[in-house]
C-alpha cells in the first residue's frame, strides 16, 4: 500500500464537514486555551489604528494620501541625494587625477590606463555616485512606512481597480517590492495564492521602475524636463515627472495585466484576503541603519560587480578597431535606423543592449559611447553632462523617450533568472522578456512620431 | 434562529457584529477563510469599507481581515446586538 | 556535530520571526509590518553556553494546509526537514488565531517551544497572558519575549539549552477531535505507521489525509523518489 492510495481511502471515508470540524474543533479548543490563560484588564480597545484607518484608507483621502506618500519619498529621494552625489563624483574625479599620476610615474601604457581608469573606474565610481546617495535615503524612507504597517493599507485601498483588470489586490504589495529590486520582487508574488494571478503579478512586475533605473530617470528628468527651473521648484519638477512616470507604469500594469486575462491568463479573480495588522511604531534606528547600510550596500556591490566587466567591454569594444571604425561604432552603426525610428540613437539601443545584466549600467555605457567618439574628455558636472547629449543631438523628446523605454523594456538579467525559477516555465520567461520589450519599443515610437507630426522636433 | 436576522458579511454596516452560521465556499478559500477564523460560531465585526466600496475589513479572532465582496457575500450569520 | 542543533521559527505571517531572528543571529533578514514579507528560507548561527545553534526563518503560514507557494516552503520545512526545535512564535494581540497554528504544530512534532512575542503592545493594550497555564496546558514551554525590545531572551535561550541537553522534555497535549474524526484517525493511522514508520507523526498524517492536502501528497512523494534515487546510487 502507498500513500496515493492511503489518500485516496482517507477520502473516501472523509467528507467536507469533517474538514470543517477539525478546523473548528482546533478553534474552539485554542479559544478554550484563550479563556484560561488570557485576561483583559482594559475594557475599552485601543482605538489608534481604527482612526488612522479612518484617514489612510478614507473615501476621499485614500487615495491622495497614497499619491502625496509617492511624491514626498521621490522628493526625499531626489532633494537629498542632489548634493551627497554631486560630491562623490567630485571625490572621484580628484581621486582619478592621482591614480592617472600613478600610472604615468609607473609608466603604464596607455591600454592598461584606458581599460583600467576611464573603463572601470569611471564606470563604477559614475554607478556608485548617481546611485548610492538616492538608496541610501529611499530605503530607509520606504523601511519606515513598510514597518509602520503602511503597504497593506495601499493594497486594501486599491484591491478595487485590480480586480477590475482580473489581478490579485496583493500585486500591489508586490510592486512596492519592485520599487527597490524586481528581481526580489518576482520572488515577493509567491505570497498570491492563485497561479494565475501570480504569473500576472510577475509578467507586469517590471513596469515599477526598480532603483537601478532611478539613476537614469533622475538624471533626464532634471536634465531636460525641469531645465528651465531653478532651486527647489526644480526639484519639485523633477519629482513631478518622476512621479507621472511611475504612474504610467501603473497604468501600463493595469492595461498589460487586463489584457493578458482576456487572453492568455484567462480567468475571474479568485480568493483574495488581506490581513491588515495594527500600526506598529518602527525601531526608528534599528530599521534606517538596517536598511541604508545592508540593503544599500548589497545592491551596490551587485552594481559594481556587473559596471566593472561592462565598462571593460565598453572601452574595450570602443578601442578596437575594425577598418578604420571602432566595433562600438559599427554596433552602433547597425542599431542606429532602428533607434531613429523611436526618437532614440545607435549608442541608446546598444547601451540598453549591453545593460541587459543590471538596469545600473545603462547609462555609464551610452556616456562610455558618446565619449569614445570624443567630444569631451570628463563629465565633471550635470553641465557638461547634458552639453554631451545636447553634441549627440538630444532633445526632449529623446529624453522621455530614453525614459520610457527604461521604464517599459525588458527585465535586467537577474530579474529573469528569478521569473524562470518561480515559474519552472521557458514560454513565461520568454513572455515575460517579450511584452516589455514590444511595449518599449511601441510606445516611444508613437511619442517620437506624434511628436514629429505635430512639429515639436 | 429568528430568519429575519440573518444577513452576509457583505450586507453588514459598519460596527455591526455577526455570528457566523454558514460559509458558502469551497476548496482552497473555504480553508482560508477557516484557517483565518471564520469558523461557525464565530463572531465578526464589520469595520470598514476600502476607499472603492470594495474589499470590506472585518474583525475576526482578533486581527483585521479585508474580503472583496464575492466572499463576504457567501459568508452568512445572524445579526447579534452589541454586547 | 552532536553539539549543534537546528531550531526553525514558524508562526503566522507578522508575527515577529525575522525580528526574533535578527535579534539572535545579528543578521539583517528584512522585517515589514505586513503578512508576507518573508517568502523564502533565511538560515543563521547563534551559540549559547557551548552549543551552536542554527536558526531558519521561516515565512509565516496561517496553518499547515498551505495555501500558497510561500506557506508551503515553511510547511515542507518543518514536516520533511524536521528541525531538533520548531519555534512558534504567535502574535501576544491574537493569541487565539496564533493558537490554532500551535496546535497544528504540536500535533505534527515533539519538540516545540512556544513564544508568546509582542508582550510590549499586548500590555499596552492591557491585554495579561498566564504563561504557566498555557504551558500546562499545551504540555510544551510557553514564553513570553518581546522580539523588538530583546525581552524574555535568556528565560528562551536557557530553555532551549535544557531541551537540547535533555533537562526536560516536552510533552505535547494532543487535540482530541469528536469520536466519529477519532475513529477515523485511528482507521488511517496504523497503516501509515505501517508505511513511514516514525520518521513522521502518523497522526498528523492521518488527519491531513483527511483533510485532502493534496500539496502535501504531492511533495510526499516527491521526497519519496528523491530518497529512492539516492539509495540507489548509494
Ligand atoms: N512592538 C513590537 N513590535 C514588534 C516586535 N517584534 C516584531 N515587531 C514588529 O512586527 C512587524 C513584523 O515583524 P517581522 O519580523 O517582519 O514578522 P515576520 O513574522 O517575519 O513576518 P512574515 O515574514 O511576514 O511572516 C515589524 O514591523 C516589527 O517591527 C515586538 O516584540 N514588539
Ligand atoms: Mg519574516
């Protein structure tokens, strides 16, 4: 006798109130247990929680309060990582011009010095410049409101429009995981008990821009939407775009989830509960150092890992030449007619082509790109920064359009490994590479084309 | 039971309390739903509406817990005055 | 090796584990006051008066039927890996939910020690917990600790020492269900002794047989020909 036929004649002698009464007999002796061993000495409840409930998930606050919450953390974000960053990249540029003495006063060749100093160094000292000040202020600031017992309140107050696409209201928990890693955020939908919905709240995961994308959105944003303000407007402009990019990458998980259970995921929403525990004071200090230094620190360490061999193969690739051309350039050569076609460029493609393993390097590999093709020597401020876009012939729209597919295109590597080993299945992984990608190549192209009609480039 | 007392989680108001006769569900929500205590018997209260009328929290066994309404429609109990 | 031991916390979802385990092994596993934040397995090291002990957070579950992927790998922890120690930790503001798991727990294994966490918010709420009573009752230790706030650390540890070191012993009281889910309690369970003799509680077995946990079934049998692949190639 094996255990499936065990099963099967426990079955048979079984029946669903059976079930039930284990259940409720369990219940009923833990209450017993509760009786004996349990006393109240406070007759009225703690009604704390309940009154803030009456706030956070009001009719008519609910919901601003959740987009006034998105704003104020971006604007924490952005309004203070402006100056630490700003002084990294100047600790590093100082610190460059000794390590360039050392290699002339060890007479270095000039191969190792490129490879070793404006490939590596430059492309990981740019990486922990533009994104270790931003993390080590939006991890602490998101702990908080995660230990503070916020995020289910934002899933019980948006559990409505989820159900309405035919998604799991706890996908919105799932994408609060995405705002700091989608790859641990893939992970994070194990806790949605349907197949279904979970692949869902996998599938459309990527269109919250994780903070390895927050370098590059940042940097546009102020560099070419906010450019005509000044001092704290700007920074509020800057968050104003951020913030409706997020937003759009809400909507696009609506309308991706939406479709996709009018047709592959077919299916009605199943069981959903959502427990909402009582508002707990954070150990403030405990939870910011935890979380700036550890969490900070490990995904750093993983941004470093992946610029350094990136920025090798960037200079690498720029500095051998075929003919009279680099490789870079007959890469970017071959990628240019396409990226024209989205209001982007050869260099644009190919460094979202080569930043497939962390989202983080993108942009040190498209400045890597348009350097090697020499214009400038050094990007020491935002200034020159963007004059190197403007020499490559940016406008706004390429900006927003870079944006866009940042925000919509395929997973960082990572983040696929993990969807095939949640989802044991090629076709999903694929799926899950595909529609992104067709979204991100969509989208910037009716921006670039409307944009282009109504004479605006 | 007096019939006309019998109402769903779902029609509840808020701060009304009900005793759970009947759960209407099956398979894995039916278990859920149990292993979250809302086992017969039992006694829930209705808290309150999400902003969008729909999932509704209630209190049982002590901890908060939001269904959207295709649950709490198939949860019935006997509305019981306050104590 | 015989001076190490494997203790795994189990609980409901939000009940302080990864804190617990923070506390203990000084490791940062991530906390968040929500159900859910746990989804995998978490493993760290703390040693006590000369005995090392290994400690894996577990995600909560509400019971041992699991429901979702998350519950099932702390499910499948605490069934097949079995640990020389499962810490329940329950939530000292919903003991009676918290309980229900408890019990699930004593039913499936012997060596159970019960954390009553969260004592902070539960005073403050007024709330008092007879620890002896429940110990009493349950026929396990019952302590009461506060996670955050490092309290009750040294009553848990020196009882987790007595229980390794075989000072004393826990007796779990077992639930006694109506005399029709008995009888067939007992019909199921002398042919599942038969079948996996004591490497699990055949009671519990028996009762989740009945229950139609299909999952368990399944990974049951998975493990099955995973250890007949490897006595084979032994
Ligand atoms: N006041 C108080 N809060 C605590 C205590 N222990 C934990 N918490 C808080 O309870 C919340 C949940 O803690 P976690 O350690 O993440 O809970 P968990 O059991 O690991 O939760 P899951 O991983 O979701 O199963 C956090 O906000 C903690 O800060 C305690 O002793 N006192
Ligand atoms: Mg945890």
């Amino acid at each position: 006798m094996n255990m499936n036929e065990l099963f099967s004649e426990a079955q048979a002698i079984s029946s669903p109130q059976l079930r039930d009464d284990i259940v409720q007999q369990l219940y009923s002796r833990s209450r017993e247990l509760c009786d004996v061993g349990v006393s109240y000495t406070k007759t009225k409840a703690d009604t704390r929680t309940e009154k803030l409930d009456a706030i956070f998930t009001s009719k008519i606050w609910g919901f601003p309060i959740m987009l006034i919450m998105l704003g104020v953390v971006f604007y924490l974000t952005i309004a203070g990582a402006n100056i630490p960053s700003s002084m990294l990249a100047e600790f590093f540029g100082w610190l460059e011009g000794y390590i360039t003495s050392v290699f002339q006063f060890l007479h270095a060749p000039d191969w190792l010095h490129g490879i070793l100093v404006l490939g590596l160094y430059r492309g990981s000292t740019w990486v922990i410049s533009v994104m270790l000040p931003p993390m080590a202020i939006f991890f602490p600031t998101f702990a908080l409101l995660e230990n503070y017992g916020y995020l289910p309140r934002v899933a019980f107050n948006m559990d409505r429009l989820f159900k309405f696409v035919g998604a799991h209201g706890k996908q919105s928990l799932t994408m609060a995981m995405g705002f700091g890693c989608n790859a641990a955020a893939v992970m994070s939908s194990r806790i949605i008990e349907s197949p279904r919905e979970r692949m869902l709240a996998i599938l459309t995961n990527n269109f919250v821009p994780c903070n390895g994308r927050w370098g590059i959105l940042i940097v546009l944003a102020s560099l070419f939407m906010a450019a005509n303000f000044t001092g704290g407007f700007k920074l509020l402009v800057t968050t104003g775009v951020i913030v409706g990019i997020v937003l759009f990458g809400i909507v696009v998980t609506f309308f991706v989830s939406w479709a996709l259970s009018k047709t592959l995921l077919k299916g009605v929403p199943t069981h959903y509960t959502l427990e909402l525990p009582p508002y707990r004071r954070p150990k403030f200090f405990d939870t910011v150092i935890r979380s700036s230094l550890t969490k900070s620190w490990t995904v750093l360490v993983r941004a470093v890992k992946v610029a350094a061999p990136a920025a090798i193969l960037t200079w690498v690739l720029a500095n051998i030449h075929i003919g009279d051309t680099s490789i870079l350039l007959h890469m970017v050569e071959f990628l240019d007619p396409f990226g024209k076609m989205l209001g982007l460029d050869g260099y644009i493609m190919l460094a979202f082509i080569l930043g497939l393993p962390a989202n983080e390097i993108v942009l040190p590999i498209l400045l890597m790109g348009y350097l090697s093709t020499g214009s400038l020597t050094e990007v020491d401020s935002l200034v020159d920064l963007k004059q190197i876009f403007l020499d490559h012939g940016w406008t706004w729209v390429t900006a927003l359009n870079v944006m866009l597919f940042s925000l919509l295109h395929y997973p960082c590597g990572t983040t696929l490994v993990n969807i095939y080993k949640e989802t044991k299945s090629k076709k999903w992984t694929f799926l899950a590479f595909l529609i992104p990608t067709v979204l991100a190549i969509v989208v910037p192209f009716i921006v670039y084309q409307t944009a282009k009609l109504l004479g605006w480039v | 039971m007096d019939e006309s007392n019998k109402i769903s989680l779902f029609q509840g108001k808020k701060g009304n309390l009900i005793k759970i006769s009947s759960i209407s569900l099956e398979g894995v929500m039916r278990r859920r739903l149990l292993d979250l205590g809302f086992v017969p018997g039992a006694i829930v209260e209705v808290i309150k509406k999400s902003p969008l009328g729909d999932p509704i929290a209630f209190r049982v066994s002590q901890t908060t817990i939001a269904l959207r309404k295709e649950e709490s429609m198939k949860i019935e109990g006997e509305l019981v005055n306050h104590e | 090796m015989n001076n190490s031991y494997r203790i795994a916390l189990a609980g409901n979802p939000n009940t302080g584990k990864s804190t617990l385990f923070n506390a203990f092994t000084g490791l940062r596993q991530h906390t968040g006051n929500w159900a859910g934040k746990t989804v995998s397995l978490a493993e760290g090291t703390v040693r006590h008066k000369e005995k090392n002990y290994q400690i894996v957070d577990l995600p909560g579950t509400y019971s041992l039927f699991s429901n979702s992927v998350d519950e099932e790998v702390a499910r499948n922890y605490i069934v097949f890996e079995k640990p020389d120690i499962t810490l329940v930790v329950l939530d000292a503001t919903s003991l009676e939910r918290n309980l229900n798991l408890a019990l699930q727990v004593l039913e499936m294994t012997k060596n159970v020690i019960v954390c009553i966490n969260l004592i902070d918010e539960a005073e403050k709420k007024g709330i008092k917990i007879n620890e002896r009573i429940l110990t009493r009752k349950l026929g396990v230790p019952v302590i009461k600790i506060s996670a955050r706030n490092k309290i009750g650390f040294p009553m848990l540890l020196d009882t987790i020492d007595r229980l390794v070191s075989g000072k004393i012993e826990c007796n779990p009281v077992q639930t006694t269900y109506n005399e029709e889910i008995e009888e067939k309690i007992t019909t199921i369970e002398s042919k599942i002794s038969n079948l996996v003799g004591n490497t699990i509680s055949s009671r519990w077995l028996a009762l989740r047989l009945l229950d139609g946990d299909k999952a368990l079934l399944t990974e049951f049998n998975r493990r099955l020909v995973l250890n007949d692949q490897v006595r084979r190639e032994a």
